[in-house]
C-alpha cells in the first residue's frame, strides 16, 4: 500500500505486505532527511537517514528514496510485521534547524 | 540507563498556573531540543540549545521560558498555562560531531490545562 504523508494520513496493510510511506518536503535546500518511528506513547524513534547527495539507502528491512526532483521521500518496509504499527514522521534539515513533516499512521492487521 | 529522561510523564494542572517539566540526557549531547506534539500528532520545534546557548527560538509565547543550567539539561518552564498549552511536550538531544543529525527523544510529558 501507498500513502502521501501530508494528505492521506493514515496507511493500512495486511501483514507480510510490503508498505510505503510518502513525504513532500518543500525546501530545495534541506541536505539531510531522516524518518523517524513514533509508537503509542512513546518518543519518536529514528529508523534510517539519508543526505542529499544520496537516492537511495537501506538498512534492515527498510529503504528510503529521494527524489530531489520533484522534493519526494519515501520510506519502505518490506515483509510488514504488527511491530511496525506507529506513527512515522520524515525530517528534513536545512540550515542547521530540522523540521519534521506531519505523521502517517500506519496500521498493521493480521 | 535511560538516554533522554523527562520529568514528569503527566501534568494536569489548572489555567493561570506555572509549571515547568525537567530534562536530563546522559548521551553527552551538545545540543537539546523541545518540541510540542499537538492532538493530530503534528511535531513543532519549540527551541533548540547547542552547548546551554539557545540557537533556535521558534515563535513561540513568551510565557514559554527554556532554561539550560548545564550541556546535560534543558528545562522548560510555562508561565500562566492556557488550555492550548495542552499538548505531550518532547525533549530530544542530538551530537553535530561526527555528521549525523539524528535526535534522541524523552518519553514525552503530556499536559493537560483545564
């Protein structure tokens, strides 16, 4: 399943489905993005990161793309598991402030 | 062990009042932040201290006063609490050497104004 972060906030996927996770960001000249991972009650959690001069990362079970382009992240989560239900958040940082984007709710149902 | 430590978790207190919520990290982090996460889960930086100097000062009412005593702490104190003053308050914490701007995050206090 897809979901554009600002617009559609809320993100629902069966388990084991892969799910990703848009972000717009609106400054040309942020140079670092990270998403960070915000369960129930808790403080958001950084997930992975990735600088401007990069298109793609991975790390365990997650990829975020940048498309400087058009000023798009994403976040992918491949083999989605009940553990990765949380809010998610990208950040964007431009002259040394970070500034994070609104939340997706993302549901995962067994 | 606990790396970002707010105190308390929960406030609720009443209009007109002062309050102030603590904030410890033990990361040796040069720089702290607070922000405010309002109802629809929206995260607003507040301020930002690098090395107990204040660096970024959102808009923000000046019944809100930050106050760092040392690189460890940054405390937030609220003058006159109103009702959209409610809201779960984050402390986090990051180090700008080594080139990642990742932040650390408190468990967050949730206040509530009535």
């Amino acid at each position: 399943g897809e979901s554009v972060g600002l617009h559609l906030p809320t993100l629902s996927v069966q388990e084991g489905d892969n799910s990703i996770i848009n972000c717009a960001y609106s400054n040309s000249a942020s140079d670092y993005f990270i998403w960070y991972k915000q369960e129930s009650g808790k403080g958001p959690q950084f997930i992975i990161d990735i600088r401007s001069n990069m298109d793609k990362r991975q790390g365990q079970r997650v990829t975020v793309l940048l498309n400087k382009t058009v000023k798009h992240l994403s976040l992918q989560i491949a083999a989605t598991q009940p553990g990765d239900s949380a809010v998610y958040f990208c950040a964007e940082r431009a002259a040394g402030k970070s500034t994070f984007g609104d939340g997706t709710t993302l549901t995962v149902k067994p | 062990d606990t790396a970002v430590s707010q105190t308390p978790k929960y406030l609720v207190t009443q209009m007109g009042n002062d309050k102030s919520i603590k904030c410890e990290q033990n990361l040796g982090h040069d720089t702290m932040y607070w922000y405010k996460q309002d109802s629809k889960k929206f995260l607003k930086i507040m301020f930002s201290y690098n090395n107990k100097e204040l660096i970024i000062n959102e808009t923000v009412p000046n019944r809100f006063s930050p106050k760092s005593p040392d690189k460890a702490h940054l405390n937030l104190h609220i003058n006159s609490l109103e009702l959209g003053d409610s809201a779960v308050y984050f402390c986090a914490s990051s180090d700008r050497t080594g080139g990642s701007y990742e932040q650390y995050f408190g468990p967050g206090t949730r206040l509530t104004v009535t």
